[in-house]
C-alpha cells in the first residue's frame, strides 16, 4: 500500500490541484489532515469523489509539522509500505517527481527519500537569498554534515519539499518526532536507515505560494531551531534550540503536542 499525508490549513487556493495531483499518481490512500481551517479547504475535500481520499478533520490548528505525525500514524496502522508527504500548497506540476520518490523506496530499498530543492548546488544560491534564508541553508548543511550525510543529501532537508519514507522508517523512528522534520533525519542517521535524494524540484516549482516576511522570518527560525534541535538528538544531548546564545523558536511553540499525543495513544 502507498499513502500519501496531505497536512491542510486554509489552502483552498492550491488544494485542488494539489489534489489533482495524488489521484493522477498510482496511490491507494490520501490522507489529507486538515487542521484549523476557516476557509473552503473542506469543501474541496468533500466535492473530490475518490474512496482513496480519507481525510482527517481537527477543528484546532496542529501546528508546523504536527499533521505529518498525525498523519504517518493513520499510513503505518493501515499497513502502509510506502508514506509519502506533500503540502497543501504545492502545486506544482511535479507528478512524475512524487513518483521519483516512491519508486527510490521500491527500487533502492530507501527508507527516507528527499527532494532536493536546489539543483545547482545550495552555494550559488547564498550570493542573492535574503541572510535568514542563508542562514536555513547554513543549518540544514551544518546538520547533514554532523549526521555524515552532507556528502550523500548536500542541503536536502524533510523540511523542505515532499518526500517519502520507508514502513521500516515509520516502525523505527518514533512517529512524534515526525512533528520536528530534521530530528527525524537525524534519527533515521543515528538508526543507520538508508537516506537518500530521490529528485530535483527547484524551489519556485514548487507551487508554494509567496508568504509575508513576517511568515518567512517566523518559519526560518522554526527551521534552524529545528536542526540545532536535531542536532542535540543525534548526540544524546539535552535538547535545546540556541546557537551563540539565541534561540531559535520560530512557529515551535504553536505545535500542539498534546493534541499530538492524545492521536498517537490511540489505539
């Protein structure tokens, strides 16, 4: 079985493209997981007449990251070989890549497949993006080099751009730590699972759509705090998110972890 998690908040704009996309792929269950909506997001759903579209309904906002965990758990307890993660937002002519990422766990025997979001190599991209976009890049770099897999993923991230993993991965990383991307890389490392890169989308064929700066800001700090984070994690530290004395929390106190954990006790 191959799953897909669709996390959804106020994304009627893209959705159904988004959408459109997953049923045009060979997959057996959508599961999209929409989650503090107050927009037409819903009816989208509901008007797509697809018995591979199971949707999850939570009246609360999850938080960053949260309907990933919520949603991995839905894939594993049906039997998924397969979980791929796509955001609500991206839309993207990017079927054929979603494609090139499940296959990379088929063909490769990859429990987690990345994309990589910066084809010509992340250092052409530091002369011109804005310095906290640098500085996202510094950190993911400065993680994958820590967990000995810059060489194979350069500045590839789960937290930037759809991936997809392993039923092994699923049974061997905690699912709450789904909820914070980069610990789960570093884990998927420290567990020796294979990671690998799976395609190439460049950033802007994504099909994210563009964010106030105040956004951009707030989720460059979730991402760095997210690898100083993963960072700890892989070294049997105290978890922590400062670096020289700043700390680095961006949309992290939004995640509601104990909705999260109240999903996951479920039997």
């Amino acid at each position: 079985m191959i799953a897909a998690v669709i996390p959804v908040k106020d994304e009627e704009r893209r959705l159904k493209k988004t959408i459109g996309t997953l049923l045009s792929i060979p997959l057996d269950i959508i599961i999209p997981v929409v989650n503090g909506s107050s927009d037409g997001s819903c009816s989208i759903i509901n008007r797509v007449h697809s018995k591979r579209i199971q949707p999850l309904y939570f009246i609360e906002s999850l938080g960053i990251d949260v309907p990933r965990a919520i949603g991995a758990k839905v894939a594993l307890d049906l039997g998924a070989t397969v979980t791929l993660f796509l955001d609500g937002d991206m839309d993207g002519n990017i079927a054929n890549n979603l494609v090139d990422l499940i296959m990379a766990v088929f063909k490769k025997g990859a429990d987690m497949v990345l994309t990589n979001c910066y084809p010509k190599g992340p250092q052409g991209y530091f002369a011109w993006i804005p310095k906290l976009a640098a500085a996202v890049l510094e950190a993911r770099c400065r993680l994958n080099r820590e967990i000995s897999l810059e060489e194979t993923i350069g500045a590839a991230s789960p937290s930037h751009g759809p991936h997809a993993v392993s039923r092994r991965f699923l049974l061997s990383i905690p699912l709450r730590e789904i909820a914070i991307p980069p610990v789960s890389l570093a884990l998927a490392a420290r567990e020796a699972l294979q990671v690998c890169v799976g395609t190439e989308i460049a950033h802007d064929k994504l099909g994210s759509p563009w964010k106030d700066s105040v956004h951009a800001d707030l989720i460059a700090e979730t991402i760095i705090g997210d690898c100083i984070e993963a960072g700890h994690v892989y070294r049997g530290t105290k978890r922590e998110r400062l670096l020289d004395t700043v700390e680095y929390l961006g949309y992290h106190p939004r995640r509601r972890w104990d909705l999260l954990d109240e999903f996951l006790a479920q039997s």
